[in-house]
C-alpha cells in the first residue's frame, strides 16, 4: 500500500497472548507519540491468541489512531510483522515487540540514520554502545549469541544483532520487502535483513537500550531449532536465486 499523505509513521505491533501487558504498552506507546508533531498509526496484529489481548486492543480509546488486525490461527512473529507492515501507511514504519524490551522512546536514535539515506535502521545489543539494562538468562544469551555468530558465518556478514525486535524502515524498503518475505518464525529477521543487503538497501545498525522480560512468549530450544533449520533453508534459497 502506498504511504499516506498525512502520515508519517507507523507503529506495528505483533501480539501473542499478551493479555496482562498490552494495555500498558498502548498507553506507554500512543503517550509517547502524542508529543510528537508528525502523523501516526499503531497497528496491533494478533496471531490467533487464545486471551483477552484483541479485547484489549479495540478498548485501548486510540479510536480510528489503532487498527487492529487478527490471525484466526497462530502462524508466528514474522507473518504477524508482515500482516502489519504490509497493511501500514506511513512514509515510515517500525516494528516493535509487544513488552517494549526496546523502549519506544529508543525511536529517537533510528531517525538521524534515516537522514543520512540509510533505508533500514535496526535496533541492536550487540554493539559497544548497547545498553543491557536486564539480561536474558545465560542459556538464552548464550543460545542468542551462537545464533548470531551462525547468521553472520552463512548469511548475513556484518550485522552484529538481528534479533532485536526494534526495526524501522523508509516506504521504499516497506514496498521492496515485505511482501516477498515467506518466513513466519523467529528467523523472518534475518530473511528481511538478508533480502534488503540483495536490495542493494541501506541498513544501519544502532545501538539502544534493552531491557529483558522475564515473562517471555519464547520457548529457548524449540525456537532455537525452528531457527537454525530456517536458516538453512534461507541460505539455500538465497543461493539458488543469486
């Protein structure tokens, strides 16, 4: 969808039974964009939860500033980024994860990158400069870390995190991207990123603040599993279309 004239910037959030924190997080988020001089949408897309977390949504009071967009079934992170981006208008688009790890106000360091022509900028901890203000547990960070290590040896050489959920893009990479993405689980990331080095877009790695929440949606090893063979099968299609 082409970006809207009077919208600069849209917030898509992907949901999965977030019934105890979403509420909060609309408010922390549409606060935070309240103050700002630009247009804004936030668009929350649940993945088939089994909850109260749609409930939560459409009686947030953002009225027309919030759609809400469902999964009838839960198909994974990375469709329900996809549903949201795609459907998002604004001449700029972030995604973010629904228990602001990354706090939204971690927005401000992303625009200044834009200014400079990068086309995606992302979150990262994994630089020098990122702040981990709560850490994940040593299994997770480690399991985390070795996936990192795997996406830059096979796919994707230079991208120190790819994992943080705290991305933005220009309409141009909205349009270029998204819907050519077919992963739905935990490695769209790296199939996003990988796909826009193939672009030829620019992409700009920042560091931000971090702050874990222990009440995780993600199971360590099944998701681990799901992701290393992901990106297998990413590496192998990547090569196939060179």
């Amino acid at each position: 969808m082409s970006a809207s004239n009077s919208c600069h910037l849209s917030v898509v959030i992907p949901v999965y039974n977030e019934e105890r924190r979403l509420g909060q997080t609309l408010a922390r988020v549409s606060e935070y964009l309240a103050a700002q001089s630009y247009e804004w949408e936030i668009f929350v897309v649940d993945d088939g939860s089994a909850d109260r977390s749609v409930a939560i949504a459409e009686n947030a009071g953002l009225g027309t500033r919030l759609q809400v967009l469902r999964h009838e079934v839960n198909r994974g992170k990375g469709a329900a980024v996809r549903t949201g981006m795609t459907a998002a208008r604004g001449r700029f688009a972030l995604f973010s994860d629904a228990d602001l790890s990354t706090p939204i106000e971690e927005i401000e360091k992303l625009w200044p990158r834009f200014d400079e022509g990068y086309d995606v900028v992302i979150g990262s901890r994994g630089l020098t400069d990122s702040q981990i203000e709560v850490h994940q547990s040593r299994i997770r960070e480690t399991m985390g870390q070795t996936f990192n290590r795997l996406v830059r040896l096979l796919v994707l050489p230079g991208i120190r995190d790819t994992q943080c959920g705290f991305k933005m893009f220009s309409r141009r990479a909205v349009d270029a991207l998204f819907r050519r993405c077919r992963l739905d689980g935990w490695a769209f990331d790296v199939e996003l990123l990988a796909l826009a080095v193939r672009e030829g877009l620019r992409i700009a790695e920042v560091p931000v603040r971090w702050v874990n929440s222990p009440d995780t949606r993600v199971r360590a090893v099944s998701a681990s599993l799901q992701m290393f063979f992901d990106l297998l099968r990413l590496r192998r299609r990547l090569k196939a279309e060179r």
